[in-house]
C-alpha cells in the first residue's frame, strides 16, 4: 500500500473536521460538567479514538485553550470597552454582570479561565490582564465616588465564587438567579449605601473556581 | 457456643460505643464531603464492619438524622429566638448571618436539611416549621419598613446557594469569605437602598443544596 501523503487534500479534510468535532464537543462537555473531563471520555464522545485526539492536541490545556479561544477574546473584549467607558461605575457595573452571565451559561469558561495550568501561557497572561484592568475599573469607580471605598479588587473572587455556588432546575433558572444575586450585590457595592463590612477573604482568583 | 444475650451489659456496652464511633464518624464526613460519601465508606472509617453500621442505622436517612439532630434543635431555637426578638430587622439579620455561618461551617447540615430523603418526616417538618418561620421574619421585618418589600422569601435559596459556593484555602478562611458576602448581602436587603431588581428566582429550597 502506498502511503498517503500528510499534504493530501483528503487527509487535511479529514483532519480540519475531526478537529472541529472535537473541539465542538469539548465546549460542550467543559461547560455542562466543567474541566474535570478526561480526554479519552471527550474522544469517546467525539466519535474518535484517543490517539486521534492527542495527535492534535498533546495536552489536556491545548484543548482547553482552542476550546475557549472565543470566549476569552469576548472577555478581552468586554474589559477593553468598560475601560473605555467614561462612566466608571456603569462600566465596573457592567463587567461585573457580563462575566458572571457568562458564568453563568458556562461552567467550563469560568473553571478554564482561573485553573493554573502550568504550560498554557495565554491563559496566565490573559488573566493578569484581566486582574489589572480590573482593578483599574475599581480605582477609578472608587475615585468617582460611585463605588464604596472598601470594595476591594479580591472581592471578585468572592462574586464569582457566590454565583458559581448558583444551580437551578434548568440553565434558564440558573441564569435568572444569577442575575438577581448579581443586582442585589451591585446594588451593595454603591459607595452611598456602604456600611461597616468583615475584612476581605484572602481568596486568590486561581483558588476561586476549581 | 452459647449465644449471647441482646441485653447483656457488655453487648449493650460495644453497641452504645460502636454507635457513638459511627455518628461521630458521620459528622465529621458529611461536614466536610457532603452526604454523598456511602455507607460503605463511613463503616470502613469507623473501623467496623458494614452490617454492623446498618444494624444500627437501617437506612442512609437514619444515619444522617441522628447525626444531625443537635444542629436540627440548634437551628429550630435559632428561629424561635428570631421569632421572640421585638426588633424584626435585627432578627431577620441574625437568622440569615447564623444560618450561613453553620452553612459554611459544616457542609453537611445544610445539605441534610435541604435533601428531600423520602422517610424522614422530622426533617421535612423541620423544613415547613422552618420556611414558615422565615416568611414570618420577613413578614414583620418589611412590615417595619426595614427589609426592602421586593425581598422574598424565595430568596434564602439563593443566598444559600450563593454561600454554599463559598469554598476558600481553609475552613477559617471559608468562613471569613463567607461572613464578607453575607454582609454585603445584608446591606443590599436594606428598604433604604432598593433599587429595582430582577424578579425573584423560582428555586425551590429543595433544589438549592444538593
């Protein structure tokens, strides 16, 4: 038998839709059961064999990575126009519930974004992003007057540890409740509103959402 | 051989400590793994034999009531004091701040007193007297313009399950998380700092700690 070649149209045809399989179903089982799904069920379900599967993605983070490479532009993105804003409080109010709407309908991207994988180098340095754009937006909203003073930037930790405690019936239900916890802690953070709180949890971020 | 007697003092003796050793056992499991841990399990941990441990607890609800029943009667005279206090705003703070802190204390209790075990009446009664209780609470406390009117009473699932996700390094650590949330929750029930909400999330309390 002749060997196929590796640039054989058929063979990268098969290979871009076994990719795409894949990674379609690693988004879903991610966000359904979170991260703790090993690779050779994700092969199963894809319909494939584990070899196959680690032929293109050698680690467990490579395919955690590409399969959330979308949400984690969106992030990105979502911080670049609250820093943007020029209303601090609608802007750190506004990040506060899209990421924790984003929790929300996915177990997987929150776990993904704060799990410490030791190799995954864009994850690590999204995440610094994200906790200095962050703590920019309570800087100013506190400079502002908006936000109470004793807000401290490792109470998102704790926002996203509440909501991710938040399980419905139904992905409908958990989404609504997600929001109504989200407006009644908004609604405390307000600097006019503040009054005496217990010293911050000493929660890192990573430690958050495993 | 002769058989023992079952009212032999010294069989009465072994049984009182073997029952000790298993609900002993049982707490300290249920409270930091939740009530998912088998029987299997929880008899290996006491270092006895499975048939002894169904011996003494014939089912799983047993078990679990009976090492439960002294929060069960902390919990109950939790809610009557609430109910004695003249202040209702006072009280109702109390009940949500005292319910969370066992919360976070011990995973199993607020597990047990939300599970619906299909036997145990005392605990579904306790449940009734309990959200009765609590509705009472709310009642008077908005009746006294303190507690914000859209609060409702459906929303002690969600602050349990938004403490119940509390998880830090260490239980002190959990607990001082957990104090933070409950007081920023606290501040948002006030009626002084309503602002429009999302209507209330329709989860069962059932639902909220399983």
């Amino acid at each position: 038998v002749r060997e196929v070649p590796t640039t054989s149209p058929r063979l990268r045809t098969d290979a871009a839709a076994n990719r795409a399989k894949i990674l379609e179903v690693a988004r879903e089982t991610f966000a359904a059961e979170g991260l703790g799904v090993p690779m050779i069920e994700i092969a199963r379900r894809a319909g494939l064999g584990v070899a196959t599967l680690y032929r293109r993605f050698p680690a467990k983070e490579d395919l955690v990575a590409e399969a959330f490479a979308g949400q984690m532009g969106e992030c990105a993105g979502l911080l670049d126009t609250a820093l943007a804003d020029p209303d601090p409080w609608r802007a750190f109010c506004r990040v506060i519930a899209e990421v924790c709407a984003m929790q929300a309908r996915d177990r997987g991207f929150s776990a993904a974004f704060v799990t410490a994988f030791p190799h995954t180098v864009e994850f690590g340095a999204l995440r610094e992003r994200a906790e200095r754009g962050f703590a920019e937006l309570v800087r100013r909203a506190q400079a502002a007057g908006a936000l109470r003073r004793d807000f401290d930037p490792a109470d998102l930790a704790l926002i996203l540890l509440a909501n991710g405690g938040i399980r419905a019936g139904t992905p409908e239900a958990t989404e609504d409740a997600s929001r109504r916890l989200v407006a009644y802690l908004l609604q405390a953070f307000r600097a006019d509103r503040a009054a005496p709180l217990p010293r911050p949890a000493a929660i890192p971020l990573d430690a958050a959402l495993q």
